[in-house]
C-alpha cells in the first residue's frame, strides 16, 4: 500500500517526514493523525505525534479493452518441473548467503554475563527501590534479581507486567534509568542495572533486528533512503550491529535526544 506512517515531535514534523519518504507535496496528500503528542510528566511518559499520510485518490472511469487486443493477448506459458528445477539452481549464490545468514546467531548488543556466574540475591538497594515503587502503584509483581562481577539483572514478572513496560518499552526503559540512579547514587564503583519485564528486551530486540532486515531490503529495492521513527540509544544500537555486516547500505543516525532517528541508506 502506498502510504507512509511517520513519528515527529509534532503532527507537523510528522507530516514533513512522511512528505519526504513519498516525494509528495502537502496538498498532494491526505493526513491522517494516528497519534497526538503529549509532553508528558517531567519528561516521563512523553509521547510523539503519529501520522498517516497518503497520496489523494484518484477517481478513474476504467476503459473498455478493444476487441482486437483481447484476441492477441497470450496466457502466461506453464512451465514444466524440469523448467522450474532449472530456473531454481540459477540463483546457488543467493540461497548460500540466505542460509549463511540463518547460521550466524548474533549476540545480543547488551552483553550479559555468563548464566553460571550469577547468584541470586535476595537483598539489595534495586529490589528494595522497585518493590517499594510498584506496590504504590498498586501493581502485583514478582520481582527478583541476579548480580554479576559489575551488574544486576531484575526480571519483573505478574499480571501486572504489561503496566510497567508501557508502549514500546518506554516505561520499563524510565523504571531501569531511575534504578540506575538509586543503585548508583553512593557507589564508588558503578554496576549496570538491567530491568527486563517477560523477556520484553529479547523480544524487542528481535523485533528491531527484524524491521531492520526488512527496511534495508526496501531501500536496495527502491533505491531510497528510510528514516525510522525516533528510538533509544539501545534500540539505535540495534539497528546499527543488525545492519553493520550489510554490504549494500549504511547507517547513521541524526537529530537530538529524545527524537535522534536512525536512516538507512545505499552504499556509496
């Protein structure tokens, strides 16, 4: 379908964006707006403005075919199994990559320690904080926590758990910085804090690698560039590790936190 679903810090930077992936003009185009922006509580729970923009539709009468090119107009030939066989092992090269690609397992871009060397805690100034803070907001989770040489893993399970990932883990990614600050506010030594809720972060990061493989594919074919809706340092990340080994585009990213955008764009 010919449309283009941009993210902005308003409707109208949205809009702009979704004009420049169509090559359209303003009036060449209906808006559609998904989402409106929200500024948010000191910056937590801010939300960007979503649109739809499409070219304006057309009303075309359909022509009536002349007899005469009807009668030269040929069915497609069938082609034999010998023929498709044939046709098949033309491509030896591209089915080697596709199946090397489906070999090669990528680590995850946030390293985490070895399982084997993580011990389970039972107290610690991260539990404390996020127990404390959830049970205010009347949440039921189970909460538990495993720390390694330099980290701390909190997994957060329970009914409850949708509520404190928030949309596109926004929420989850707020939980984890302000932990972050209470684990870290005395330290001498910092420790990374990871705060995963149902293994949302895997999750996540699949979908991320997914939409990446996906975009580049439609910028080799289309021969244009792809800006993404704005993301995290980590989901940015993403994208960047998913695409580095990719020989026919390039990343980068632009803009100011917490719009910065990655693009995806051919090789030069």
């Amino acid at each position: 379908m010919n449309f283009s679903e941009k993210w902005g810090t308003d409707v109208e930077e949205a809009v702009k964006l979704a004009l420049i992936d169509l090559k359209l003009e303003r009036d060449e185009v209906e808006v559609t707006v998904l989402e409106e922006p929200s500024k948010g509580f000191f910056g937590i729970g801010s939300k960007l403005a979503k649109v739809r923009v499409e070219p304006k539709k057309e009303e075309a009468v359909p022509e009536p075919e002349p007899e005469h090119i009807k009668e030269h107009i040929k069915e497609p030939e069938k082609q034999t199994a010998e023929e498709v066989e044939i046709k098949t092992e033309k491509k030896p090269e591209q089915r080697k990559k596709k199946e090397k690609r489906k070999r090669e397992k990528k680590r995850s871009v946030i390293p985490r320690e070895p399982e084997e060397s993580l011990n389970v805690v039972e107290s610690h100034p991260a539990l404390d904080f996020l127990k404390e803070t959830t049970e205010k907001m009347g949440l039921t989770l189970d909460i538990t926590a495993k720390t390694g040489d330099n980290s701390i893993y909190v997994d957060i399970k329970g009914k409850d758990s949708g509520t404190v990932i928030g949309k596109r883990g926004q929420t989850l990614d707020a939980i984890q910085y302000l932990t972050s600050l209470v684990v870290n506010k005395e330290n001498e030594k910092y420790v990374r804090v990871v705060v995963d809720a149902e293994n949302y972060r895997a999750k996540r990061e699949k979908t991320l690698e997914q939409l990446a493989n996906r975009l580049a594919e439609k910028v080799v074919r289309t021969k244009k560039s792809v800006r993404l809706e704005p993301m995290n340092p980590y989901e940015r990340k993403v994208i960047h590790a998913t695409l580095q080994s990719n020989p026919n585009v390039t990343t980068k990213s632009e803009g100011e936190e917490p719009y910065r955008r990655v693009i995806i764009e051919l090789t030069k």
